[in-house]
C-alpha cells in the first residue's frame, strides 16, 4: 500500500457516491492515473434502455483520455461488496488500450483491497501493436 495507492482509491470510493445506477442499484466508482501523474474519475451511469449504460472504468478512462492522456499506469475500482468485483470484459479490453500492464487495485467493502495487473485479467490481449504488425500488403 502507498500514497499513490490511497490517493486513487480514495477517489474511486468518492466518485461512487455520484453513480447512476437506479436499475441495478450496484454502485460502482473507478479511478485512473495517468502517465502524467493525475487522477481522473468516472462512475457507472445507467440508462432506462439498458444496453447503453456505462460502466465506471470506461467512463474514468474516457476522462482521462478526453484531458489528453494517452498512457494509463493504474486503476482503482471500488464497491461495496463483501468479495471485491473485477473489471467486466468490455472494460478490461478498453483498459488495454492505454496500458497493457497497469495495476489495478480493487477495493471492496472496509476498504479491503486486491492487488493485480491488467495482464492477468486480460492474459494474451489484442492491442494496437497487433495491428501495426500488420503491413496492409496482402
Ligand atoms: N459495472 C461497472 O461499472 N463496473 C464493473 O466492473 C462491473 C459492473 C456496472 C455496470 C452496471 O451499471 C452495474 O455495474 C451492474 O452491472
């Protein structure tokens, strides 16, 4: 545990008090920090048609990536659930994109944590790389 740590987690859990989430009624907070070293939020925001609701980690990557960071090193995702709650596979692949081995902290009920990185959530992922390794001469 360090500074760094409590700091994103502690953002993670504030911003999960401003979830949308009046079907599922689960609250989720995420927060990433960015290569620049700032943290930014997002919360999941539901939708009456429900397939269009945002989960909380693409909604803090989407922050982060609109204020101009282009490498995330770590994210923090908070519930309050007695087993902490890993990211789902849409937001795992999203996460990717900006950083293959960031760590992910995630935080449960008492502040209880886990500690992991995207690799293992997300082992043998697709990543812009692939697509570069691809010279588009068939
Ligand atoms: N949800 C997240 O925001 N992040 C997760 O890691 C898991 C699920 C949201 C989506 C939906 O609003 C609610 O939690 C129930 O699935």
């Amino acid at each position: 545990m360090s500074a760094d740590e409590d700091a994103l987690v502690a953002a993670a859990w504030a911003v999960r008090e401003h979830a949308y989430a009046p079907y599922s009624r689960f609250r989720v907070g995420a927060a990433v920090r960015g290569a620049s070293g700032r943290i930014y939020v997002g919360a999941n925001v539901e939708n009456a048609a429900y397939p269009v609701g945002a989960c909380a980690e693409r909604s803090a990557v989407c922050a982060a990536v609109s204020a101009g960071e282009r490498q995330i090193v770590a994210v923090g995702i908070a519930t309050d659930t007695d087993a902490p709650v890993s990211p789902c596979g849409l937001c795992r692949q999203t996460l990717r994109e900006f950083g293959a081995d960031m760590e992910v902290v995630l935080a449960s009920r008492g502040d209880a944590r886990r500690r992991m990185r995207l690799s293992d959530l997300l082992p043998m992922s697709f990543g812009p790389e692939d697509l570069a390794a691809d010279d588009g001469a068939d």
